[in-house]
C-alpha cells in the first residue's frame, strides 16, 4: 500500500533533507516516526531534497507500508514522534503509479530577505539579509532575463549531479514590502543551488554591482565562477509541489506563499 504525505519543517536545526550517518536529517526524523506508526521500518520518496537551513511549506513525500492506520494516525500520531519544527498537515492512500518526485510538474520556491541596516533577530535562519540599499526595478528587470528554457549551468553548484544544466523557469517574481523583499521562482525542476545562486545575482544586480544584462552574460557562458556566491539558506522555502488534478493533492493555495505566514504591514 501507498501512502502520500504533505509536510513543513523549519530547516535550522538539520542538516538538509537527505538522511545522513548522523541521523541528523528530516528524512531520518520521519522515517523515525512514520515507523514507530507502522511498527515496521518505512523509507520514503520525497519530491524534492533540500539543503541544511532550507524550509519548507509544501513538501511532498510517498512510502510503501504492509499495514493500515487511519489518516489520523499519518498524520496526528506521526506528529507525536516528530520534533516541534517538522509537521505532518496530510496524507492519503494513494495508487502505486503515483510518484512524489516523478509525477511532479513544476517546484515553486520562495526566499525571503530582509533589505535593512541592521541584521535580523526575530527572523534569525528564516530570512536572508542584505544591509545595502536593493534597487527592485532593476532586479526585477534582471530576473526577466530568465524567463524560459535556459542552460543554467553557471547558476549550478560545482556538486550538481543532474544530468542536463537546461531547464524552464516560468516564474520569477520579485515583490517588496516595507523592508522585506520577497523572490518568487517557479519552474519544471531545480538544479542544485540554482535559487539561492539566482537571488545571489540579483542582489549583486540590486547593488548596483551590475546591470541586468549581466544574467544575460551569465547564461550564454554558463561560467559559474564568474556569478555572485551562493546566497544564504537562511531565507529560502520550498513552497509547493505542483501535480495533475488526477492525484487529488490538496493545493493549500493560502498556505504556499511565505507572506501568510510572516505578516508585515
């Protein structure tokens, strides 16, 4: 039997989603729970794998079990064995040909950065930070330049073990409020560090460091050392997991934007 889940975690505290020798990992956390539930070992199939310090609002998880439980035991018993900053918000049974990563369309992230002098408290490991003016025209303008099916191998990680540097980003929006600056990214799949490379240029492109016709260079060269560093984990989620209709996921539509969950006026 099948089972899907949907869940969130706040990333701080683990070393990333992948489980590790440590057991330090949300995998290792969930699998933990999700067997005491069972009573047998369960592994799980996610839909995305994140790094240390990377949230996520909408993850999106399969896995095989020779027992049944009632939904409420997916969910509120397994939360019962989970630590407090990982979550369990749904889970049905659901066909073998479902497949969280495979059966996904597009990944939806989000990163979230304070734009102020002074360092955050509050949003210490939830929002990145830059302490420098960010002009958002020429971002915006900038991350236009994106848009589309590209080779994105200079905004790749040197580790990267994806097959193709191509793929088709289909949104890219950036909004601002009062001191926060959000980035909205959406495309079919995500190479390792493409986000958090993508928002790193774009604050370079916010400085002033560069014009918008800099991602333009970047992308015919494909040169990763000639881009701005990583950004910080600190600041990005992942959003949402978009499927066809057919697997009746929920789409939690006012729960996958970051904005509803930190409100500023």
């Amino acid at each position: 039997m099948r089972i899907v889940l949907i869940l969130e975690y706040n990333g701080s505290n683990y070393c990333g989603w992948q489980s590790q020798p440590c057991n330090c990992s949300i995998q290792d956390k969930l699998e933990f729970a999700l067997s005491c539930i069972a009573n047998e070992k369960i592994r799980v199939v996610t839909a995305g794998r994140t790094d240390a310090g990377v949230h996520a609002l909408y993850q999106v998880v399969h896995f095989e079990t020779t027992v049944r439980r009632p939904k409420t035991a997916w969910i509120r018993g397994v939360n019962t064995f989970l630590p407090k900053d990982i979550a369990v918000l749904w889970a049905s049974e659901i066909s073998g040909q479902f497949h969280a990563r495979f059966s996904a369309n597009a990944r939806r992230y989000q990163y979230l950065l304070l734009n102020h002098p002074i360092r955050p408290g509050i949003l210490y490991q939830k929002a990145g930070w830059c302490h420098q003016p960010l002009d958002l025209e020429k971002m915006q303008t900038a991350a236009r330049i994106l848009l589309g099916k590209h080779d994105f191998s200079a905004f790749r990680a040197a580790e990267c073990q994806a097959k193709s540097p191509v793929r088709m980003l289909t949104q890219l929006d950036i909004s601002r409020r009062d001191n926060m600056i959000m980035f909205d990214l959406c495309a079919n799949a995500f190479l390792h560090h493409m986000v958090r490379n993508i928002v790193g240029c774009l604050v370079y492109v916010g400085k002033g460091r560069y014009s918008p016709d800099w991602l333009r260079m970047l992308l015919e060269n494909g040169d990763r050392a000639a881009a701005a560093p990583t950004f910080s984990a600190s600041g990005l989620y992942l959003a949402d997991i978009i499927y066809d209709p057919e697997w009746n996921l929920p789409r939690m539509e006012g729960h996958t934007n970051i904005t509803n969950h930190y409100r500023f006026s």
